[in-house]
C-alpha cells in the first residue's frame, strides 16, 4: 500500500491491526526494558538504534497462518491456532524498514540458521527463499501459547541475516526497495524448534 502520508496515520492502523500500544507512548521494546518511542532500535547487539523517520513511502500489513507454511514447495501447516500479525513501514529514499510484530499461539523457544528466527524472505506464495532481513523475535519466549510475543524497532541498510551462500550474506545488496517493487516476492515468517519450516508464515502482497 503506497502512502506519502506522515508516519502517524500508518501508526495509528498498525497499533489497531496488532493490538499493539501506539508508538509514542514509551512502551517498553523487547530488549530487556529499556524505554523508547516505541520504533527505535532492536534487541540484537550488532543492530544500531535507527530512529523512526518522519514518513513512510510504503506499508504493509500481514497476517501470517499456519497453513501458509512452506517446506521447499511442499505445504508444512504448523502450529494449530498460532496466528502472527507484521506490520511494517518502508522510507525506501533511507533505506529503513521499521516493524511491529506480534506473534499469538505460539509455543517454545526460536531455531534458525539465521541470526534471528524471524525473517522477511525473498520468495513468490508457495516457493521458499533466503532470508533477506533478520528482525529482533518478539518475546517474551514461553512453552505457553498464551503469552503474546511482541517485537518492534527499525533497521537501517547495510543489511545481514547471518546465513551466508556461496561465500556471501543473503543480506547483501538487499535493499528495502526491492519490496517495494515486489512486495508479491517476499514474505515474512518466524521460525521454532517444534516448527523449523516456519510457525506463521504471511505473503506482503
């Protein structure tokens, strides 16, 4: 969905899709408590605080199923009753991707070749691909699928995953313009022990 409005009205939809506080309003992130406005920063080390920026060129807001799940070609549905809602906001001329993602029935601990176990890929509906950015996975982690996972922040390019093919980061090159231009060729998932393949998986278009 193209926007040139300013970032409060895209916030104000993603806040209501996922249930989320409103950025702005101090909510604690899922790094350990540390306070922010609600988009800066992730819970990885080597990731920068990246400020939210004063607009968004693109947005986008998905609801990832089970039953969208990919093994390769194969359908791998997953998780019964787990449901993960990514909403993102792109300044494509920054080359920042800011995220608000909250995962529901979900059980257990993350598992991934990556650096993170929640990811947006670079692939069609029914195909699998690389990793092409790792976000912070939303926590708190629990055997309980009751407790909801949050997770929220921006990145900044350079990207890396961590998964490296034929000597080189699946991160590399990438560019948050290139989901703008094909938002049908990525999708966002997360990925657990119980269910390595993906327990949510959601198309961006």
């Amino acid at each position: 969905m193209k926007t040139t409005d300013i970032a409060t009205s895209c916030l104000a939809l993603i806040s209501t899709v996922a249930g989320n506080p409103m950025p702005g309003d101090k909510s604690q992130r899922n790094d350990g408590g540390k306070k922010d406005n609600g988009w800066k920063g992730g819970s990885l080390k080597d990731i920068k605080d990246v400020l939210k920026p004063a607009r968004f060129t693109s947005t986008y807001q998905v609801i990832a199923t089970p039953n969208q799940v990919i093994n390769g070609t194969v359908p791998t549905p997953s998780e019964p009753g787990a449901i993960g809602y990514y909403n993102f906001g792109i300044n494509s001329g920054l080359d920042v991707i800011c995220f608000n993602i909250v995962l529901k029935g979900v059980s257990g601990d993350y598992q991934s070749l990556a650096k993170t176990a929640t990811h947006v890929q670079g692939a069609a509906r029914g195909a699998t691909g690389p990793p092409r950015l790792a976000l912070p996975n939303p926590l708190p982690v629990s055997d309980n699928p009751k407790v909801t996972r949050y997770s929220k922040g921006c990145l900044e390019g350079l990207f890396t995953t961590g998964v490296v093919i034929n000597g080189v980061d699946t991160g590399t090159g990438f560019t948050v313009s290139q989901i703008e231009a094909n938002p049908a060729g990525f999708f966002c998932d997360s990925h657990t022990r119980k269910y390595v393949p993906g327990v949510v998986r959601g198309q961006l278009a």
